[in-house]
C-alpha cells in the first residue's frame, strides 16, 4: 500500500531545503553579530536583499527542475560584488578598517543568495558569514560574541553534513526519523569540540603583544572629555547607557562615587583646558602632594574610548599601569590612546587629610588667572558673596547660592552665547554641571582663590554579585576642585566641590533593589567575567594559573615565573619531543606488525590471484562481473560468477562479513579450478 504524496511528504524532509534554511541560519547569526556595529543603512539594505532571496526561493521550490530561471544571473551578481569590493576599498581610512571591511561583507552575502545556489555556492555563502563572525570579534568581543559563536559552531556542523548529502543527490528525501537522526548525531562534534578549544586556549602560550590591535578600531563609546572641554560638551553623552569602566573595589558611600579623569586650570570663557605637560615620565610639579586618609585599592577595567586618561577613584595616589605616568594633577596618563580593553590597579585615598604645614604650590597664582572677556557682573557678584570670608567659608558660600539660588540642572536649551556663564548664572538659570562648575571655579578665583575644574564620572552601580562599581558614560561629570588656605584650624590643599544638584544623578547612584536590577547585575555580571577571564587572558594569567594548579595539586618543583620561564620551556620541548617519537614509533609498529586488512579486502585479493594464475587478470576499470564475463573457461567462468555474486550481494549491505559468510567465501574461491 503506498500512501499519497502529499501524506508521505509530511513525514519527510527535503535535504535541499534544509540546507537552505539552515544556511539562512548561519548568515543571519553573522549578520546580527555585527548589526549594532554597522551602520543602519548596510543593514537594512542586507534585510531587504535577504528577504527578496527567500521570496525567489519559496518560489522555486515547487519546481521539478534544476532550471536557473527566475534567480538573478551570475554575471550580474559578479559584477554587483566587484563594484561593492571597489566602494569599501575607497570608503576605508587609517583608523578604521573594520567597519568598512564588515559592511562590505554584509552586502557580498546577502546578494549571494540572489542567485541559484549550488555547492560551491553554500560554501561560500558559509565563508563569508565567517568573516563576519570574525569581523564582530574585531569590533567588539563581549559576551554575545560567544554566543553567536557557539550558535554558529552547530549550525555549520550540521550543514556541512547535510550539504554533503545534497551535493551527491540534490533531490534527495529524508524520512523525519532519519533526519532527525543525523542532525542530532552533528551536534556531537561540537559538544567533543568545545570542550577540547576550552583546554587549548587554556594552556596554548600566547604573547602580551596585541598583534592584531592595527585592525581594531576605538570603542563606541565617548569619554567626553578630552585636552578641553567646551560649556555644553558633557551633554551629548548624558544619555549614553554605554559602560565606560568597571572597578573591583569595596563598597563605599555615595558621596564619595568621583572618578577622576583630567584637570581643567586654563579657562578662556566658553571652554576649559588643561595646561599640564605629558612630557615628563613622573610628575614634576607640586600640585601632587603627598595625602593621608583612607586607602581605596582598586582594579579598572576601562573599555576602548579613544583618549589617554586613566579613570579612578579622586584622588588617585598611584596608579599601576605599564609606561603610564602622571603630569600632576592627580591625573594619570596611558602611553598609547585607549583602543583596546585596558586593566590596571590604582590606590587612592578618600576622607583624605592634608599634612600640617603643607605649603601651597609654587605656581598657585595661574590657578587664580582669568581671561578679560568674564563680565564685571559676575567678578560682582563674587566679590559680594565672598566679601570677608576666609577661603573655605567663601567656596561655601558660592555653593550654597549655586544650590539654593533657584537654579535647575538641564540638559536642553543651554546657554550658547559669546558670554554663557554670563547667561547662565543671571538670565537662564538652568544648564548643566559644566555651567555650576565653571561658575564657581571663576567666582573663585574672582575673589583670588585658586581654582580648577575636574572632569571625570560620578556615580556608579555597585554589582554586589561581582563586587564592582559599573560607571556609564551617561555618569560623565565635571566638579571644581579650590585650594583651601590653613586658616580656621584647617589644613591646606586641594579641596573637592560639586555645585552641580544633586538630584541631577539620583537616577544611577546607589543600589535600588527589585528583580529587574538584579536580571541586570547577573547579565552584567557575565559581562564582567567574560572580560576577566576571557579577553584579559594572557601569559601573565597563564602563569599564576599554573602555579595556582601546581599548589593545589601539590606538584613539587613545578613553580613557573617569568624569570625561569625559557629554560622550563626548553625542558618542556625536549619533553614533548620524546613523547611525539615513543608515539610516532609505536604507529608505525603498529603499521607494519599489527596493520590487519579488512577481511573482505584479503578475499578479493586472494579471488583475483588465484584467477590470475589460470591467466585472467583483472583490470582496474572492469567491474566483478563485467571481468567474469572475460573468462573463456566455461566451468571457470560458473565458478568465479558464484564468488562475485555473493561477494557483492555482502559487500554492498555495507555491514562487517560475519565469520561464516567469510567462510563461505573462501570455500568458494578454493572451488575455483578448471575441469
């Protein structure tokens, strides 16, 4: 009984539509690995031509031929992708030559599938969503790169498998049970695979040297701060949710959340810059003087921004990063700009107190320089603010009118003249902490108190689950920093303040509850490892990790250290190559003693030498039974045919001959033997 068509097919599956959708599969896990680092018109572009793709394939799959109509010729698919080749070479520049690279790659794979596929086809469409992969791992390696890794591991184990079939017979159909069968048997090979990539990259030695850092472009992401920064800037980041920094540090109060990044002492009237030489290896000015008071020890993990600054807790006392060096200031700096993920340890002291006797700085008075273009207005009222005041006493009052003189934090319309802090403080009344910190630095130093601003992050998110401050870039912050004189029984030096409301970062300081907060310091949480253990990776890292083994174990006279590393590694060698020559020894022993042929090769050969010593040989083309039929001896002829009959009805069950079908076999070629 045969069942109609259309219930049989319900319980198969054509191969060559599986390859199909699963090759739809694996480029859109390359096509979304890198969509939110390409440009929206690329991707949309990819999404419409893959769309027109399915459409012409739905409708070709009704068809019973192997006909080329209705897909877009191969010469025009050529030519579309030499054109595509020649626009990304001319859109790539010097300091990007991913993105270009990637967004060129988007629109090759998906015009691939505009025309009829076959096998070399597949692989190609497969190689070039592996480049993509591979483009997304350039562009930024966080945690989802792992996982369109593994998904992509699968999908092209499968589809290699499935390819192979459909190369040998396109119109092939599998029962569901069959299919099934063999998908599951694929995922295999990854399951064995991944855990053995895990162990190589492990214990695989790698160098420190970034030697694919030239093709990586800077992070997304923006400090907001650079040598200046201009009344206004800070505010187009302000709602940039991009992380910019995490930090493995206890937990300390609000109040004390500043992460300083640079020192801002010249002011020409609309922008601040910082004056201070990076041309020094150490810090060669007084305005970094020695503190005392609580130590915060810190571990950064500062993410690509494209600057040199280093970011930590104010203020910084020492900062353990490899040819970075402080100007002064409390402001430390990388040798290289910051393209790459960067961990460094830094120590900083808060609640700090300066030593009795403290003398102020050398230059101290540039720090009270303002520019002509500051309207008497202003230089008024700070005269009337501070007028017979010490200098802690005038930097207070100039705060409490900034907080309780009826101004507002805002991120829109903010003052944009020739004269903005003029603006800001007497019509306006509302801007951001660039406009309450730069108001007070002038009013202060107006009344001659030396004054700078600072810029930096305020804020944070502690991850009570990996015991680290996550900052945003949207935490970017700036605040004044005034040197107070040793009067009323107070010591002197640089002393932190912040005129900015305070209601202006309530949205992202402290530890609010709730299980949304939590799904995101766990997802966070991720993150954080993934770049500790995955992307920080290095030999150093691979050291301790030996050693940790080593103790743990209790291996003795195993300690690795850089110093005895190249002798360990020599003796590691000589190691391996022993080991390699017992192994190769013992494979061709193996070969030669021990190498069995397949027992239905020997009968074959042994059917073929025996008819050779009557004089028929057997040529390499000839089939069994198209060289019996060569045979003139009529009754040697009968007796071979009943050999190769049987021998090929065995053979081609593709099952091992079991002792007795061998048996038989040999009695069959001993039958052998003219009348």
């Amino acid at each position: 009984m045969h069942l109609p068509l259309s219930i049989r097919y319900i319980h198969s599956i054509r191969v060559e539509t599986a390859v199909k959708i699963i090759s739809y599969a694996i480029a859109l896990t390359g096509f979304i690995s890198v969509a939110v680092d390409v440009e929206f018109v690329f991707s949309a572009i990819f999404v419409i031509v893959v769309a027109i793709a399915v459409y012409l394939d739905y409708q070709k799959s009704a068809a019973t031929h192997d006909s080329s109509e209705g897909y877009v010729p191969r010469w025009i698919i050529n030519a579309l992708s030499v054109i595509v080749i020649i626009l990304s070479v001319y859109r790539m520049y010097g300091e990007d030559l991913v993105e270009p690279a990637v967004e060129a790659l988007l629109i090759l794979l998906s015009i691939k599938f505009l025309e009829q596929k076959r096998f070399r086809d597949y692989m190609q469409i497969y190689l070039l969503s592996l480049f993509l992969l591979a483009g997304a791992a350039l562009l930024s390696i966080d945690l989802s790169f792992f996982l369109y890794f593994i998904i992509f591991f699968f999908l092209i184990s499968s589809a290699i498998v499935l390819l192979t079939y459909y190369s040998q017979v396109p119109r092939l159909v599998m029962q569901r049970e069959v299919f099934v069968k063999i998908v599951l048997k694929t995922m295999v090979i990854p399951l064995f695979a991944i855990p053995m990539a895990a162990i190589i990259f492990f214990v695989l030695p790698r160098t420190d040297y970034p030697f694919f850092n030239f093709l990586n472009r800077a992070g997304n992401g923006r400090s907001g701060f650079s040598d200046s920064v201009t009344l206004g800037g800070v505010s187009a980041i302000s709602q940039d949710t991009s992380v910019i920094f995490r930090a493995v540090m206890e937990q300390i109060g609000d109040d004390q959340l500043y992460w300083r990044g640079i020192l801002f002492d010249v002011f020409d009237g609309t922008s601040w810059k910082s004056s201070l030489s990076d041309s020094h290896s150490h810090a060669d000015n007084d305005y970094h003087p020695p503190l005392r008071g609580r130590r915060i020890p810190q571990t950064i993990y500062l993410e690509p921004y494209g600057n040199r600054y280093v970011f930590a807790l104010d203020k910084p006392i020492s900062i353990f990063l490899k040819h970075a060096h402080s100007p002064g200031g409390f402001m430390y700096l990388a040798k290289e700009p910051v393209k790459g993920k960067l961990r460094y340890d830094a120590v900083s002291v808060i609640e700090e107190q300066h030593p009795e006797g403290n003398a102020p700085p050398v230059d101290i008075e540039k720090y009270k320089e303002l520019p002509k273009v500051i309207p008497a207005e202003i230089i008024t009222l700070a005269h009337t603010l501070t007028k017979g005041k010490d200098s802690r006493a005038s930097a207070l009052a100039i705060l409490a009118y900034l907080r309780d003189g009826g101004y507002s934090y805002s991120l829109e319309n903010l003052p944009l003249s020739q004269l903005p802090l003029s603006e800001f403080l007497f019509k306006t009344k509302s801007g951001n902490c660039e406009y309450f910190a730069s108001s007070m630095a002038v009013m202060l130093r107006a009344s001659g108190i030396a004054a700078n601003v600072v810029g930096g992050y305020k804020g944070g998110q502690y991850n009570t689950i990996g015991g680290y401050y996550m900052v945003l870039q949207k935490n970017a912050h700036v605040w004044v920093e005034a040197y107070i004189d040793g009067q009323a029984q107070q010591s002197p030096g640089w002393t932190r303040f912040d005129p900015t409301p305070a209601a202006a970062f309530s949205f992202d300081i402290g530890s609010r509850g709730g299980l949304l907060r939590t799904l995101q310091s766990a997802i966070d949480s991720l993150n954080y490892y993934w770049g500790v253990f995955v992307i920080n990776y290095n030999f150093d890292r691979q050291i301790q990790l030996f050693n940790k083994l080593r103790t743990n174990i209790r291996i003795p006279a195993m300690k690795l250290s850089l110093s005895k590393i190249h002798g360990q590694l020599k003796t590691a060698a000589r190691a391996s190559a022993a080991v390699l020559a017992v192994i190769l020894f013992i494979a061709v022993m193996r070969h030669i003693f021990f190498n069995k042929t397949a027992p239905e090769k020997r009968l074959l050969g042994g059917y073929l030498r025996k008819l050779r010593k009557f004089g028929f040989d057997k040529r390499p083309s000839d089939g069994l039974e198209e060289f019996v039929s060569t045979i003139t001896d009529d009754a040697l002829r009968q007796k071979a045919g009943n050999f190769a009959v049987e021998f090929e009805k065995l053979y081609y069950r593709d099952e091992r001959f079991t002792k007795e079908q061998i048996r038989r076999l040999k009695a069959l070629i001993k039958a052998i033997r003219p009348v």
